[in-house]
C-alpha cells in the first residue's frame, strides 16, 4: 500500500517539509540532463534547497500573491522556484520554451509576471519581452550557463540560507500556478491551480497506478505543461516516491534510462509512443521495471499489441485536462484494461456524457463529456481573468470539456472527437479521429490529421494530412499516393467520411504535448491554397 497522506497537509510547502521530515533520505528527484550528469536530491536536500529559492525570491521583491513566469526545459531549478514561490504563496506562470515573441509578451503581460527566469538559449527572447512589458522588473538565467555580465539565479541562491522563509504559510484555496492552455485556440485561457489541486491530481494518480513509496516516475514530458506536474511530480510526492526527471524527450534513450534508473512508472503521449515504436529493435528494452505507462490520445490495437510484445511496460490509457486536475477518465489498475478506451471514471470523479442541451445521452451514443468536481479542489478555480469563460466551462459544478465520446455496453468511455473538430459535410456530422484512425491503420502511414476545408456544394470538404512511414532498415519507402490512401477510405467508410483530398508533409504542427495544431495546419492549408481549393494538389 502506498504511504497516506499526512493528516491536515493541503498545500505544496506542508506537504514537502512533511516528507522532508518523515523521509529525509530518501531520493525525491533525479535530474537526468542525457549529456552524462546525473544530480539527486533527497527529499531533505530539496525541501532546503526550495527555502534558499523562497529567500532568493523574497530578495527580488516577490510577495505572496505576485506572479513569476518560467520558461525554462525541465530542469532541477523549475522545480525549487515552483515549490520556493509557494513557500512565499507566489504564483508560478511556465511557458512553453518554442513560445513565439508575441505568444510570450501576451502570456507575461496577461499574467502580470514580476520575474522571467529563464535560460541563456532564450535570454534575448525573455530581455525582448521585458521591454515591452513594463511591469517585468529582471530577468535572470537559471542552470548554470549564464555569462557573468548576466544576473545568475544559481550564483544569488548560493547566498540563501536554507531555512524555511519567514511567510505567512499559504491556505489550500490560495493559487500556486497559472497553467495556459496549450494553444490550439488563438489566445490561449490561463488555468488557476490551487495548492489543493495540485494535492488533489496527485493523489487521484497516485491511488489509479497504486503507487508506493518504492516507484520511481520516469518524467520525459515537459514541466511547463501540466501532466508532468500533476501526474508525474506530484503523485510521487504525495506517495512519499521519486521522480527521474529527464531534460526532455529522447526517443532513443527513453528505455535505455527507464531502466539506469530503475522507474516503475511512467507518462506518455500517443505521438511520443510511436516515435518509440519507430525505433530500431532491441531486446534488453523489454527488460524494464515498468509496471505502468499511463497515456493519452489515440492509438492503433496494432501499435498497442507491439508495445506490449516489444516492451512489456503495461499501458493505460486516461482521458484528463489541465481544467480537470488528475484524470477523470482512466483505464483501471486491476481488472480490464480497454486501452483502445480512456477507460472508467477514476475515484473522486463524477463524469457523463450529454447533448447540446446538457442532456444525458443513452449508452452508445456521442456525447460531450462533463465532470462534475469542486472549483479549486478537484477542478480549476477558473480561467485569469476571464469569468465569461470560466462561467461558459463549469455550470452548475459540471466541467463541460468540448470533448465528445460515446460509452459502451459496459461504461467505458471511447473518445470520439472534440466538439470543435466535427466537419460538416453535406449536413452530416464526421469526426475527424474516425477518419484518422482509419488511415492510421495503412502500413505506409506513420501519422495524419483530418481538417475541413470550404467547400460551396457541402459546406466543407474532408482533406487529409498524412505523414508518411520511413522504410524498414533505413530503405526507402514505397511511395504513397493521394489515390492509395482514398481508396484505403473508400474501402473502409461510408463515403461521407472519405477524404476528398490529401497532402503530405514530414511532420505535423504540434504543441508542447503532441496535440496536433489544427487552427494552425488549417491556416497554412488555406493560405497555401490562396482560400480557393484548398484539397488541390498534393
């Protein structure tokens, strides 16, 4: 059985200094930079190092309730400035580091950010966007790369004394980060995250994976989204585990460290699962202690049986949202696993399907998801700024996710599309996901992403963006064509649901998790076609 909560901890602050108490030699976090350097802390060693991070920013003017903005990769110092702000009941506001000069200004500005900590690749970025954002008072280049003639987070901590800062302790209710949605809408919603939710989307991980003390998290997703942070680092500290934090994705490597380090559990996205699956084969990768890979977003049956057949690192798929805290939706720990489903309602959740009208629909048929949930406990406080939206989002204390699914016969709940992804051809409905996963299936396709384009007769017309597959052994692929992958459609859905047109590229737009940027793969579609025919060619 994994290790209980302490008895009254709800905030980030009580419940580190809980296990720096109970457990100080144990290992919370190993940073893995995949250059050869491994750094780890215990949780004592950390908890310390997370007081010198609250001095430091104490220093640099911060005070409870000021907002400070990370863009950083995963490293070791995004973890003490997100735990040293809610030492000081701070607020933390990561941005993705592929951010634009535009996207980051908006983000600092909207957020109001005092601070930008950042690292020496994106200096100039960070120093452009303090110009324009006149309440930014310093920038600082944290992970050791800083020139001199810049001002250095590791040089100041270095000076901080380790014990706790002298800080009104913050309360469950009070927020600890401003989370942005991943930008597939043009202005992207900030998502208030208390100190209870974090508590709360670790402990709703921690009790679906059964993790204990003794498991270790391979974190390969990127901190400044929020899975790594509710799924990876804060169920390992609300079981009292470790986290081996690696800087960032390495496809190549990523079973060669889940085994160096001995993790038990992991997260993954589908685009990084078959990026792993493209690799060359190797036997000793199926020798890993992965008891459980929790996961998202669709895949194959047949990129599922090879996972299992090459791996053996047990899947589950989840359904979860940076709204939602932890997974409302997961494939259970003990029993059966449908992990071509986003599985069962996990404990601590209510969850539904409803109509246009917030109706519940029958077994079998689509519907939006909603989940119900607590403002600030297991669901967000809101969006920043923005109560139209946070009203539009949660009625009547139901999230309404924009994400439609069906149940069968036995309640597990199979994605389907979001409610914004639909294409409306010729007054029929089609979900792009049933389109993609159909041309998925083609052994010369390695990925695709359906769209609608303008069409005068039906509204829109359904256009295809495929990626094809690399050959075995580093020989070519046979080349695939737009007629080879209609007539794969054809053979296989009704004709409404067949792609009219098909393009192909290398790869696919995509956020900082794998989500496929449609606004954006649309945008460029259309622009390329002048706003005319936008399927012609390929």
């Amino acid at each position: 059985m994994r290790e209980p909560l302490p008895a009254g901890v709800r905030t980030l602050p009580a419940l580190l200094e809980a296990r720096a108490r109970s457990s100080p030699r144990a290992r919370f976090v190993l940073f893995d930079d995949l250059r050869g350097q491994v750094t780890i802390r215990t949780y004592r060693e950390f908890d310390r190092e997370v007081n010198r991070a609250a001095h430091l920013l104490g220093r640099l003017g911060v005070r409870r309730g000021d907002t400070i903005n990370l863009l950083l990769t995963n490293c070791l110092e995004f973890l003490l400035l997100w735990f040293g702000a809610a030492k000081l009941g701070a607020v933390i506001v990561p941005a993705n580091t592929a951010s634009s000069a535009s996207e980051l200004e908006y983000l600092v500005a909207h957020s109001e950010s005092r601070l930008i900590f950042t690292q020496a690749a994106w200096f100039d970025l960070a120093r452009q966007v303090r110009s324009r954002c006149p309440r930014v008072r310093e920038v600082l280049v944290c992970t050791g790369d800083a020139p001199s003639d810049l001002v250095d987070f590791g040089r100041m901590i270095a000076h901080c004394p380790d014990i706790p800062p002298a800080a009104p302790a913050p309360s469950p209710a009070d927020e600890a980060a401003i989370l942005y949605t991943s930008g597939t809408t043009a202005r992207p919603k900030g998502v208030l995250v208390t100190h209870a939710n974090y508590l709360c989307a670790g402990e709703t991980v921690a009790r679906a994976v059964r993790l204990k003390p003794e498991d270790r998290h391979l974190c390969v997703l990127p901190l400044f989204h929020g899975n790594a942070q509710y799924y990876s680092t804060m169920s390992a500290l609300v079981a009292g585990a470790s986290v081996a934090l690696m800087a960032r994705f390495s496809a190549s490597r990523y079973f060669d460290r889940a085994i160096a380090h001995r993790c038990t559990v992991s997260s993954l996205f589908a685009a990084p699962m078959r990026m792993l699956l493209a690799q060359p084969r190797r036997r000793e990768h199926a020798r890993n202690d992965l008891r459980a890979v929790i996961f998202a977003q669709s895949v194959t049956s047949a990129q599922l049986d090879e996972w299992e057949k090459r791996f053996r690192a047990p899947l589950m798929q989840l359904w979860g949202m940076t709204e939602t805290m932890g997974p409302p939706l997961i494939n259970p720990f003990e029993g059966e696993r449908r992990n071509m489903s986003m599985g069962l309602p996990a404990p601590g959740y209510t969850s539904r399907l409803v109509d246009e009208n917030g109706h519940p629909v029958a077994r079998g048929e689509i519907g939006q998801i909603v989940v119900r949930g607590e403002p600030g406990l297991s669901l967000m406080k809101g969006y920043y700024k923005n109560p139209e939206a946070t009203a539009e989002t949660i009625r009547d204390g139901w999230l309404r996710s924009g994400d439609n699914a069906r149940q069968d016969e036995d309640g597990y709940y199979h994605f389907v599309d979001r409610a914004k992804d639909m294409i409306k051809r010729s007054g029929e409905n089609v979900a792009a996901s049933e389109v993609e996963a159909v041309i998925r299936e083609h052994p010369a396709v390695f990925d695709c992403a359906v769209i609608g384009v303008p069409d005068e007769m039906r509204d829109e017309a359904i256009l295809a963006v495929v990626v094809p597959r690399d050959g075995e052994e580093g020989r070519p692929a046979a080349r695939l064509t737009e007629d080879d992958v209609i007539g794969w459609c054809r053979e296989r859905l009704s004709d409404f649901r067949v792609p009219q047109f098909v393009r192909f590229r290398t790869e696919l737009p995509r956020t900082s998790v794998g989500k496929i940027r449609k606004h954006v793969l649309r945008t460029e579609i259309l622009s390329e076609a002048g706003n005319g025919a936008a399927g012609a060619g390929s």
